[in-house]
C-alpha cells in the first residue's frame, strides 16, 4: 500500500511539473554579480567585451542593470529576455567557458540564474513595437501566500487594464518565479526612460480609483486591494530601483 500511495505521489509530481511547460511562454533569465571590491571596472570591461563576442543577434541579446538602491546596490544584473522553452536546448557551453575563464575572476558573489515566466495578465506595454529596454527599472518583488495568490493576480491584472485606460507611460512587466527561486514569487517591473513624469500619462478628470471601480464595479477597488495585501507574507514586499548600462548590453555599446 505504501509504495502504491508514493507511486500515485511520483506520478501527480511528473504531471504537474510536465504541465508547467508551455511551447507558447515566454520566459526570462536575470544573473545577479557582486564584483570584487576596486575590480568594478576590470569586471565591466570583461563583461563587455565576452557580450560583444557571444551576445550579438537579437536572441542572444542581454542586458545589464546596476542596482542603484536598498542592500544590494552595486550589485550587476544580466538580463536576457523572450525566451522560448526551446531556447534551453542550445548549447550555450562556449559562451559559459568563456565567462568562467575570462569574466568571474573579477566576481566576488555570484547568485545563480533565476527563470521567470513573464505574465500577460498583469503586464501593461503603452508601445510593444520598441524594442528598447528601459532606462529605468523599479522592480518590486512581492513573497505570495500559496493560498492568497488568487487575490495577488487579481488586483495585478486589474491594475494594467486601468493603466492600458489611463494611458500610463511606463512599461509595466508581471513574471513569476519558474526556476532558481520561490515558485510563490512574483516580480513586478516598472520600466521608463526619465524620472520626470515617469507614471503619468494623459491627465484625466478621474483619479484611479475612480476608474478602477468603473471598470470591475463599484467598490472593487478597496476590495481587491485589502486582499492584495492579506496575499503578502509578512516580509512580502521589497522594492529597489535599477539603471540601465549601456555599455555592457547588446546593440548599445560603444
């Protein structure tokens, strides 16, 4: 009986885990680097020229962030975005040779690739043919009860339908952790060029909230966002702000 009940247990496994593949998504891969203290610019320059050899072409294509706020600043973050499942199965063995050989000894922390799975429900683009990355980045990282993240993506999707009506500027990108993290983990990624104005867009006579209830029912509003925070763990919520380095991205650098 017991090893029927951990066979049933084995199987429910495979088949959750098959389901959460999808040909369709799109995924992203972020890298976390802490350069060695006085070897900023040694890693920099390393970093810049294995991109410049390996990162060319739209699909290889990465970009770098610095961290430029809260506990981690300094610290570098790689990001290469729209991955397909299929991207995975490439060899990519010369190009990590190449990183290890030439790039991480100038590396004092290194924390490892997390995927996200990017969310279409909750994510708001004003102007989805540039392919630009932002100057700018608040990324807000949210820790979600498993039992409450109904409530979390509610309020999540309901937001970007009211920027897609408000007209919002800014770039707004909703993943969820695939691998390499809490699976309960969800980043929220603002994304602009200039800190003037950043959020606004078209001024309205209506606020929001005001729009908000408009759209989902009146008194929605306050409903789904006393949910959205009784979803949070009590650590659930923690945002930095990111700037952009050309220098060391594909398509940008000098």
């Amino acid at each position: 009986m017991r090893k029927l009940l951990l066979l049933v247990m084995i199987l429910a496994f495979s088949i959750s885990v098959y389901a959460q593949r999808n040909d369709n998504a799109i995924y992203w891969n972020t890298y976390e680097y802490t350069a060695k203290k006085g070897m900023e610019k040694d890693f920099e320059k390393a970093a810049a020229k294995k991109t410049a050899m390996f990162n060319k072409t739209e699909k290889t294509a990465i970009w770098t962030y610095k961290i430029i706020t809260g506990p981690d600043s300094g610290t570098y973050l790689r990001v290469e975005a729209n991955k397909k499942p299929a991207d995975y199965d490439l060899d990519r063995s010369a190009e990590g040779d190449y990183w290890n050989e030439n790039v991480a000894k100038f590396v004092n922390a290194d924390r490892g690739q997390v995927r996200y799975r990017e969310l279409e429900n909750g994510s708001y683009d004003p102007n989805p043919e540039d392919p630009k990355p932002s100057n700018y980045v608040q990324r807000t990282t949210y820790n979600v009860k498993a039992d409450k993240i109904l409530h979390f993506r509610r309020a999540m999707y309901r937001l970007s339908k009211v920027a897609e009506k408000r007209e919002w500027t800014a770039v707004r990108t909703l993943f969820r952790v695939q691998s390499g993290g809490n699976r309960n983990q969800f980043i929220l990624a603002v994304g602009f060029d200039t800190h003037k104005r950043a959020e606004n867009g078209t001024e309205r006579e209506t606020t929001t909230k005001e729009d908000y209830d408009e759209l989902f029912g009146w008194g929605s509003w306050d409903e789904d966002w006393k949910n959205f925070d009784a979803s949070l763990e009590y650590w659930g919520e923690q945002t930095d702000l990111l700037q952009l380095m050309p220098e060391i991205s594909t398509g940008m650098m000098n």
